[in-house]
C-alpha cells in the first residue's frame, strides 16, 4: 500500500515539477500561432497556453489534496497563492530552459531511458505503471518529454551552483534540534553518529535550495522585460 503510494506521488511529483506541456510547440514563437485569449503568459516569445496552466495547476491541487489539504477547503487567499505560485513556477522553468539551451546543456535520450527505467522500478509491475501514466493524463512518451526537461534544468543548475558543504558545528545544531524535538515528544534519541549522513544530507539540501532559489530569482530579474503575463 505505501509503495503504491510513494510511486503515485513520485509520478505526480516529476509532472508538477517539471512545469512545462509536453503538448507544446517547442520551436520559439509559438504565441504568435495561439489565440492571446488562449494564453496565460509568455517568455520569449514561448507562450504558456491555459491549457497547460490548467493541468499543472490541477496536479499541483491533487498534490495538496494527498496531503491532506483539499483545494475546496482552502480560502481565497490560498488559492490564489497557489495560482501564482504555479504560474510562477512555469514561468521561470521556462525561462530556466531557454537560458539552459543558450548554454548548450542538453540531456542525450540514454540518460533520459535510464531515468525513466529507474521510475519504473518504483512500481510493482508495468500495469500499475501505466495506471499512473493514465491517472495524470500522462503517456510515456510525455513523461520521456517531461523528464528530459526537468534533467536539462537540473544539470544547467548543477553548473551553476557551486560547491555545498555541511560543517561540523551546523551538524552539531541540527542534531542538537533533533534531540529537543525527540525529548518533547519523550523518545529516545538515536546517536549523532548513526544518524549523521541523514543530517548532512539535509543541510546540504538545505543549502542548495537557497542557492538555487537566489539563482532562480536573479534569472528572473533580469529577464522580466521577456515575460508578458495575459492573466490565467
């Protein structure tokens, strides 16, 4: 039950996360060729349809709702940072991706098979692997397309952040935390050396997230005068 839960999430998870319609034009200037009153946003020239909008913002409300947090119980403030939110996201995956082809990063399709047989290990068998696909509206050929974007991005922000490290004395905080936190809840801590990959791993994740977040944001300054948001 709980790796037909884990997987279901993954999917989704790689879908919203990766922000970009797998039905879009790829080819720059694709806004000329729809409706305005059909887009939402466009960056460069790359229009972001309300379509795809749509779904990734459908996704990302499924996403919600297994957490716990149902879009219908959310107030009006709520949704309508999570619209922006979503909006957001896919405006800088976007610009992230151009910037990314300018550099030259690109992703060979062996990688992209490797990642996707490594998805697919997730689940039990082929069947429950393609009921996922057709619960987020998703063939493998569109995840292929999707993954393929989010791995481009990934290695563009993997050349461009630098170096991450986890110092002794911040491990020593985070497990000092830790123990706080297990002696509210009256459990015995586990010791610093047992659990210590766990916290180093989450200080670097911690920190790259930051780096990454300042990045995102500095990418989107500069180009704001390319983005033209339509209204969703």
């Amino acid at each position: 039950m709980m790796k037909r839960i884990f997987t279901g999430v993954l999917l989704l998870s790689i879908a919203v996360l990766v922000l970009g319609a797998c039905s879009k034009d790829s080819s720059k200037g694709n806004a000329e060729k729809a409706n305005k009153e059909d887009l939402v946003a466009t960056v460069d020239g790359e229009g972001i349809t309300k379509q795809e909008y749509n779904k990734e913002l459908d996704a990302m409300k499924a996403n919600y709702e297994q957490q716990g947090m149902p879009a219908d119980e959310m107030d009006s403030e709520m949704k309508e940072q999570l619209e922006k939110s979503v909006l957001d996201q896919m405006i800088n995956a976007e610009l992230l991706l151009q910037t990314a082809d300018k550099d030259g990063i690109s992703v060979e399709q062996k990688e992209v098979d490797a990642e996707l047989e490594n998805i697919k290990s997730n689940f039990e068998d082929e069947k429950q692997f393609e009921e996922a696909l057709k619960k987020n509206e998703l063939t493998e050929d569109d995840l292929k397309a999707q993954l393929k974007k989010q791995m481009t991005v990934t290695k563009y922000l993997d050349s461009k952040i630098g170096k991450v490290e986890a110092s002794d004395e911040e491990v020593q905080a985070l497990y000092d935390q830790y123990k706080q936190h297990a002696a509210s809840q009256e459990q015995e801590p586990e010791e610093l050396e047992k659990i210590k990959p766990q916290l180093e791993q989450q200080i670097l994740s911690q920190k790259k997230d930051e780096q990454i977040s300042k990045f995102v944001e500095d990418i989107r300054k500069k180009n704001e005068d390319k983005i033209k948001i339509h209204g969703a």
